[in-house]
C-alpha cells in the first residue's frame, strides 16, 4: 500500500475473498449525562442492516439515571456496563477491552447512525485489507432538527493521505463514523485522556503507521447543541502565559511535533506538516475569537515551513501593533454581523 499513500486520495482495490464471514464489529458507546438521546442513539445501531456486531453501552458514571432510557430493550446484542466516572477516554477504553470484535465502530450518546453506517464500513474494510481506521461521511445538525433516514447510492471509497486531508477538512473522520482495527487500537496503546482532542489524537497516531480508509457516503449525523466535550469547552479563556509551543496546541499537534521529523516518518513529512499548520491556524482564530491578540500574535510564530500563502500573510499581520490587530477585530465582526442581518432579511422577503 505504500503507493498509494503517495497520493491524496487513491481508488481501492478489492481484497477481501467472496465467500468470507462478514466482519464482527463491536460497538462502543460512551455515556455520561446524555438522557435525551441515549435511546435514539442505540436503536440507530441495533437497526442495523448489517446484523453482526456486539454493542456495548459503557455509563460512565452519568447522574441523570439516562441508562434507564434502554429499559425494555431486549436484544443479546445489547450490553452495559457501568463505572464511576473516569471521562470518555476511560469509558471508550473499557468498552473496548470487554468487547470481542475485529473492529470497534465508535459512536457518541447523543449523535446516530443511519441504518446502513455498519454496511458501508464493511465494504470500506472488504476493499482495503491492511487498513487501520476507516471512516464514512456524516452530516452536522441540531439535536432537535429533523434528518431524513435514506441511504444515497452513489459513493466512493477510497484510501488518503490522512493528514494532508485533515489539513483541508478537520472532520474528515469523525469519532461517530470511525472504526478501528482491534490490532491497530492495541498497538497505538487506545485512548490517552485529553479533553478535547483525545480522538484525534488516536486518528494521529494509527494514521502515522497504518493506511487510513474512508466513504463519502453519508451515514452518520453529528448532533450539536447537546453539551459535548467541544461545546464545553468553549468558554476556555486562554492557554498558559508565556511563551507558546506546539506542545501547547492541542494533543495531536504535541504528538506530530515530536515525530515528523523522524526518518520513518520521511514520506509523510509534507503531509504532517500541513496539518500541523492548519492546526495552529485554528488556534489563531480561536484566540482571535476570543479577543486575546497576545496568545495569537504568539501562535503564529509557530507555524512551520513550508508555509501556505495565506499563513505566511497571517504571520505579516501580527507585525501590526496590538491596537491594529484589534481594530480589525473590530472591523470583522461588524461585517459579520452585518452580513448575518442581510441574510435574514432576504429570507423574510
């Protein structure tokens, strides 16, 4: 498969033989304090057009009783397990370590799968056998907003080059859609507990060592507006004084800073230090976003070359004095707000 991580995105032959026993995936939900959608959430999986797996719900010491939402729920596929509260990390961890299957398939409490996820990551496994995570595409909606249940038809597989369309596109997997291999799980050592970004920490780390997989169809649907882990932490004001460094990022840039320059890493070097770019890119804006200018203006030294274009005008800008940056700041969110009013008189007319 070497070859093909050459490339961005590859077509993928067929390697599974006809006639083998389909794949046994283990389910895994982590459950802390999600009682509205706990239900929805489990019976999108045991809807499943493909029936084999195992689905383990693991209450991570939830307070709201939300594990009795699957009162009645009578399948042999269904497990819980309950454990004081340790965090998602922990509770994906144990699920993993008390379920069976080749591949685990994550799904979060309050997000659900359309009934053909299952079936779709099966033939992204079927068409690449040395695959460590496969994925398929999702869409974001408000919990409440209503999704039509259909299947779309047409799709493409295909392997990539995991960081170079990371860089492009953060959800490219998305911890509801993502599987991973069991041996691939064991080897990388799970999940460390970062809040956020322990999930894409995990994608890093198989990514660097085992080709990644994904389908453009849509199976999955990612609920916002339901307290998650990003949404929470939303209302973090800054990171440590001083001086920043990659390390300070976020969990997935600290691993890549330590290894792209690795000899064995070599070939993916371009590719990782793109995505690390795009990361710290993020984190400017969030500190813009923010109104705190110092932590950016420290930020956008961090970038690494070779530099996109637009990152390199970015770096220009901070050489502006504090009270220019937020002028523009300023000058930024009028026209945001303005543009938002616009658009809703439009839509009245």
């Amino acid at each position: 498969m070497a070859n093909v991580q050459q490339n961005s995105i590859a077509e993928l032959p067929t390697c599974k033989p006809a006639g083998s026993p389909p794949n046994l995936f283990s389910v895994v939900v982590p459950l802390y304090n999600k009682k509205p959608y706990i239900r929805r959430c489990v019976e999108s999986v045991l809807q499943q057009t493909f029936k084999k797996f195992e689905l383990l719900v693991v209450d991570d010491g939830s307070t709201d009783r939300g594990v009795l939402e699957l009162t009645g729920i009578e399948d042999p596929r269904l497990g819980i397990l309950r454990q004081e509260n340790q965090g998602v990390a922990a509770a994906r961890n144990a699920g993993v370590a008390r379920t069976k299957g080749e591949w685990i398939a994550f799904l979060d409490a309050d997000d659900f799968w359309l009934v053909n996820h299952l079936q779709e990551l099966d033939k992204i496994i079927a068409s690449n056998c040395d695959a460590g995570l496969v994925a398929t595409g999702h869409v974001e909606r408000t919990a409440d907003q209503e999704f039509p249940l259909v299947t779309h038809e047409f799709c493409r597989i295909a392997t990539l080059d995991y960081f170079s369309e990371a860089a492009k596109k953060m959800g490219v997997v998305c911890s509801s859609t993502a599987a991973v291999r069991r041996s691939a799980f064991n080897t990388v050592g799970g999940f460390e507990n970062f809040r956020p970004g322990q999930d894409r920490r995990l994608w890093s780390r198989i990514a660097l060592d085992f080709p990644v997989a994904v389908s453009s169809k849509v199976t999955a649907v990612y609920c916002r507006g339901t307290g998650g882990v990003i949404e929470s932490m939303a209302n973090v004001t800054s990171r440590k004084p001083g001086k920043l460094t990659l390390a300070d990022v976020t969990p997935d840039v600290a691993l890549l800073a330590g290894c792209f320059e690795e000899k064995k890493y070599q070939n993916k070097r371009n590719s990782i230090v793109a995505y690390l770019n795009s990361r710290v890119h993020g984190s400017i804006r969030g500190a813009l976003y923010r109104g705190n200018v110092h932590e950016a203006r420290s930020l956008s030294k961090l970038f690494i070359s070779p530099r996109l274009f637009r990152f390199r005008i970015l770096s220009y800008v901070f050489l502006l004095p504090d009270v220019c940056i937020e002028m523009m700041l300023v000058l930024f969110r009028a026209r945001k707000l303005l543009w938002k009013k616009n658009s809703k008189l439009t839509v009245l007319e």
